[in-house]
C-alpha cells in the first residue's frame, strides 16, 4: 500500500460543531480520538478564518501521520529527521483524486513543503510554550536573521535591535511569486466565457468590489443594496453598494476580515445581479434560500454554492479563455486598478478588507507596460533636451 495512503489513516483533520452551531477543525487518528495538543493549538486561534483553520489543522495532521508511521516522538523530532520529512514532502507522490487514478504522479512542490514545514514550526513552538516540547527542538527550528533590507512599516527599533529576527531553518530556496491579476481585456474575455447570468454576475461582482472568494460566497440577499436609496432598507449609503459582514455560513463561506464593510458597485453590476434575479427566479427550489449564490444548473438546486464548485467553474472559464483565472486573481486585479487610477491608499484598504498599511504593499508592483513607459518618457526628455 502506498504510504500516502496509510498516512490519512492515522491522523487527520475533520470539522467538528459546537453545542451553539459553530463550525471549527480539529485532529483526529482513525479511531476518531482527538489530539490533545493539536486540538488545543488549533481552538486558540480564535483569529484564523475557517479555511485557514482548516489548512493548518490539514498540515499538522499530516506531520503527526508521518512521526508515526516513522516511528519518531512528534514532540522531539530531531533536524536530521525533520529534514529528512522535508524530502519525503516532494518526493513522495500525492494520493489520487476521487476513485481513478492518475494518469500523471502529482507532486507538492518546493513552496508547499515550506508551507507546510513552517506551519509544523509554528504547532511546536506553541507547544514548546506549553511545556510539551523541549526548547531545545525550537532552537532547531530557527536560527537567527540579520534583516539588511526591511519591510516597509517594520520597526528596527532604536538601536536596530529588532533587525535580528528568527528565520525559518529547514526550507527550500524558492523564487518569490509575483501577484497575479487580469487585465481588463482579460477580465472581459473571462466575461464573454460564462454561459450563465449566475456566473456572469459572480465574476464581475468579484472584478468590480475586490471581495474575496469566501466574502462573496457568503453573500446574502440582504446584503445587496443596490437602489439608488437604501433608506427605506434601514441603510444609510448612498448610491448601490454591497455589504460584507462575516458570518457563519452553511456552505462554510467565511469572510476573513472580522470588520464588515460596504464596497459601491457599477450600473453595469446592478444590471448583471438583475439577469440573474430573474434566472434564479425560474428555479423553485432557490426561493427560499436567503444565500444570494445558489445551485441552479446541478443537484442539490437551490443550496448555496461551495468552494469547490465554484472552482471547478473557474477553471472552466480558464479553460475556455486560454489563460489562468482563479477567484483570487480578480481581487487582485480589482485593488491594483484601484492604486493605478488614483484612488487613496486608505480607501482602497478599507475597500479591500484589509487591516494593516502593509497589506496594500504587493498591489503597487511594476508591470511590463509601465516599465515600457518609463522607458519611453526618459528618451522623449532626453529628445527635448538635445539643441
């Protein structure tokens, strides 16, 4: 049997309910007995949206699996061992989806077993916190770092003495990914693509209001203001807008910033929400789900729309575009086009859902064209300088 698979026997995540309804992750072996010490790590993250949760308690599940089938102590992994885990990470080959197997061996890469070594960092540090891990596995963790170049907002504190900070020891060396966006002319071919008012409207609510894929799937009809008015609805904005307030969602919909905010919208947003009222309308079995994205097309009809199928319809669109376009990559696109026109830093951060200065940093990067343009205006300069 491939070890893969004898590793989700022994320990992994799953969603557990409160006695009020809440929705949260824990650990478990395959006799469905908790772990103590990753339950508890994960309960105190009170500030972890549910996916993030949800990741982490994934992550820690797979390194107690790989202590035991290994045989080491999960509380006094030696470097030697945990480097060794660093290896398996990408050379052992992920488990098949569904019940085919895969025509290709799927592998993680280099980023993700760094992910995934610096969230084990972060479960036995706490731990070590707690008395349950020696110290001396956290100095094997980290080792010291010299910042000579210092993020915008860091604090060097007044004799530099917060430059030293503690890195991540065992990780690979991994280019920096850029932030992907879509043009505007992408974003229209992504339009053109979608054969369902649903979708049309999903896509440019997304493009137009930055939300995140989770704020959006969490969506409610009350939340949709998008009369000229909204005084009568007890809303005192004015012009269309959207709500987003987190909540916890059915679907497991989550909104990460604990801060609700209204975002404006475009007629044209007004008009495609519109389009798709009235292909709602024609389902029976949406009417009375107050979620404002619905199955319509699939099973169950009328339930509020999940994850994973709306990622499969994204990558449906991506297919028919010819290029990649995930969720996140409207965010993305929404907030740089907001830094490009103009708009104040502080108001795109509120726009954006975004509680520190810094967050806003990624979205001010250089492009092809505006290095094109610069290069340009030095030569036009240099032309009206010359006798």
């Amino acid at each position: 049997m491939a070890m893969s698979a004898v590793l989700h026997r022994h320990y992994r995540a799953e969603r557990a309910i409160s006695g009020d309804g809440s929705t949260y992750w824990v650990v478990v072996n395959e006799a469905f007995e908790l772990h103590t010490e990753a339950c508890a790590w994960l309960a105190g993250r009170k500030d972890w949206s549910y996916n993030t949760q949800r990741t982490y308690a994934g992550r820690v599940a797979l390194y107690l699996s790989y202590c035991t089938e290994h045989g080491m102590d999960w509380t006094r992994p030696s470097l030697a061992q945990l480097m060794a885990m660093m290896r398996w990470l990408i050379e052992e080959p992920l488990p098949a989806k569904g019940r085919r197997p895969a025509v290709e061996p799927r592998f993680r890469d280099k980023g993700t077993a760094n992910k995934i070594m610096g969230s084990v960092g972060e479960f036995l540090t706490w731990s070590a916190l707690q008395g349950w891990v020696p110290q001396t596995v956290v100095s094997v963790l980290v080792q010291p770092r010299f910042l000579h170049h210092m993020p915008s907002g860091f604090d060097p504190g007044e004799d530099g003495q917060h430059r030293t900070i503690n890195a991540q020891r065992i990780k690979y060396r991994v280019a920096v990914p850029g932030y992907e966006w879509l043009s505007d002319a992408e974003i229209e071919k992504v339009l053109d693509c979608t054969t369902h008012a649903r979708d049309r409207f999903l896509v440019a609510l997304l493009a137009v209001t930055g939300m995140r894929i989770g704020e959006g799937l969490g969506l409610r009809r009350e939340d949709m203001h998008f009369l000229p008015d909204s005084t009568s609805l007890g809303c005192r904005v004015e012009g269309p807008h959207v709500h987003v307030r987190r909540r916890l969602n059915s679907n497991n919909a989550y909104a990460k910033s604990p801060y609700p905010r209204w975002i404006p919208v475009e007629a044209q947003t007004v008009e495609l929400y519109a389009a798709y009222r009235y292909e709602r309308d024609a389902v029976a079995q949406a009417e009375s789900c107050d979620m404002v994205f619905v199955n319509l097309f699939r099973a169950p009809l009328g339930e509020p729309m999940k994850y994973p199928s709306t990622y499969e319809l994204f990558k449906r669109l991506a297919t028919r575009a010819g290029f990649r376009a995930r969720p996140h990559m409207l965010r993305h696109s929404a907030i740089t086009r907001w830094l490009r026109s103009g708009v104040d830093r502080d108001v795109a951060q509120n726009m954006a859902g975004h509680q520190s200065p810094q967050s806003m940093d990624p979205y001010t990067h250089a492009t092809g064209q505006d290095k094109r343009d610069a290069v340009k205006l030095v030569a036009a300069k240099r032309k009206e300088a010359r006798p």
